[in-house]
C-alpha cells in the first residue's frame, strides 16, 4: 500500500533575511526543489550549474512560481577549482554575503566493479565528493570572516547500505558523510554548521531517465511509505538544516527515507 503524498508545504518565512547559493539547481530533482523552497521561504537566492540553458529556465521558473526576484544564476563546473572560485566571487558580489551553501551536485550510475573502468570512478568521485571539498574550501573564508554560515551537503543512505553496481558512488556518498562530520568540528570553531542529508528515493525525471522502470520498481519496494520521496520532501529537510532551528546541529547525517527497520 501507498501513503498518499501530503500537501506541499505552506512557506513560514524560516530564511526570511537569508541568503542561500544552491549548486547542481537547473532542472527538476532536489537542487531545483531547494532553490524554489528556499526562495518561497523569504531567502535571496543564487543558483548554479553546469548546464546555461537549464539554469536560466530554472530560474526563470523559479521566479514565475513563487513570485519573487529572479535567482541569480552562475553556470559552473563543480570540477574546476577556477570554475569554483568563480562562483564563490560571484555569490558574494551578487548577494553580498553567503549565510547558507547548499552543496547537491553529484552523478551517478550503474555498473559493476569489474566492468568500471577507471574514468568512471575518478568522474562520479570527482564530482561527487571532490566539488564537495572545493565548494567548501572555497566558501568557508568568508564564513569563518562573518563568524557565522551553514553548509548543508546531500548524501544518500548509500552511504550506509549496499547495493549492487553503486560502489562508486557509495564509496562518494560515504566520503561525503565523513568529509561533513570533519569540516564540521574544524568550522564550529568559527561559528559555523556543517550537517548532510541521506535520502533514500526521491522521484525526479532525470532519475526515471537513468534508471529502467523494473530497477524503479524494485527501488519503491523497500520503503516503507509504498512510494519515492517527492523532491520537495528533501528539500524541507534540507531547509530546516539551514535555519535557525537547528542551531545546535553540526556534523549531523540526517536520513530522509522510509527505510524498513
């Protein structure tokens, strides 16, 4: 059985004031979700990604949905330490200060250990988790400035569990939870918060795209609510991780997932 999907959320203003640079945001899955959640939230909001055309469509529709300022946008490569601090300047130029840094971009796939090859490891870790460092080595001077700043990174429960022809990005995944609870207790030192999010299942289309709808269905099977997340159902957690209401919240891994005990 199926538990019905609850109503999206009504806005509180919980980053009213705030503001919120997203990466990986173009498109449907949970940066888009963030972003969009963030901006209905009361936050100024700047997005990046890879892809030009995507990103200005989604901050396009970011700002028709919500009825707010247009996201400012950066095209980035979260593999390129000169495309990194390109975006670093030009979140600080465009918003003046960064108080959230959601950190989503990460890649995927399917294929068994002795079938990968060496490209496919190096990429999905390279984007995965090695942008992760980049991205926060090149935001925390300006937080440690401020004394104060939130990073909140995506994870998977991948990070804890097994599962045939992930091991790359398992492997990235739980580098991902290990490099947050360290840069964590580096950054309480500066008045700081590092934490991450594990989902489990969250429905978008380039997911559907890059999976068979028999793996998708096997994949429904092991939650417990009959259903994948809604994108948006990740974001809120993500959200709540960077407000004020988890104040007391660093170097946490919080699991968004229906998982059977």
């Amino acid at each position: 059985m199926s538990v019905p999907v609850p109503p999206y959320p009504t806005p509180l203003g919980m980053l009213k004031g705030k503001t919120v640079v997203v990466t990986a945001a173009a498109g449907t899955g949970i940066g888009f979700a963030v972003a969009k959640r963030a901006s209905e939230e009361g936050a100024r909001v700047l997005i990046s990604d890879f892809h030009e055309r995507r990103l200005g469509e989604a901050a396009d529709r970011i700002a028709a949905e919500v009825g707010c300022e247009r996201p400012a946008t950066f095209v980035c490569d979260v593999t390129s330490e000169e495309a990194v601090q390109g975006l670093r300047d030009a979140s600080l130029a465009a918003l003046g200060s960064v108080d959230v840094l959601i950190n989503n971009a990460g890649l995927g796939g399917e294929v068994d250990v002795i079938d990968m090859t060496d490209e496919q490891w190096s990429r999905v870790l390279d984007v995965t988790l090695t942008s992760l460092f980049r991205m926060t080595r090149a935001f925390l001077p300006s937080m440690y400035a401020a004394k104060k700043g939130v990073m909140v990174n995506n994870a998977s429960v991948l990070g804890w569990r097994a599962q045939k022809g992930q091991a790359h990005y398992a492997a990235a995944k739980a580098g991902v939870m290990a490099f947050t609870r360290c840069a964590a207790l580096e950054a309480a030192d500066h008045g700081v918060r590092i934490n991450a999010v594990a989902p489990s299942l969250a429905m978008h289309p380039f997911l559907a795209k890059v999976t068979t709808e028999e793996r998708l269905a096997e994949l429904v099977k092991t939650e417990a609510y009959g259903r994948p997340a809604e994108v948006w159902e990740v974001a809120n957690v993500m959200l709540f991780l960077a407000s004020d209401l988890s104040s007391y919240m660093t170097g946490e891994i919080v699991p968004v997932s229906s998982q059977r005990a």
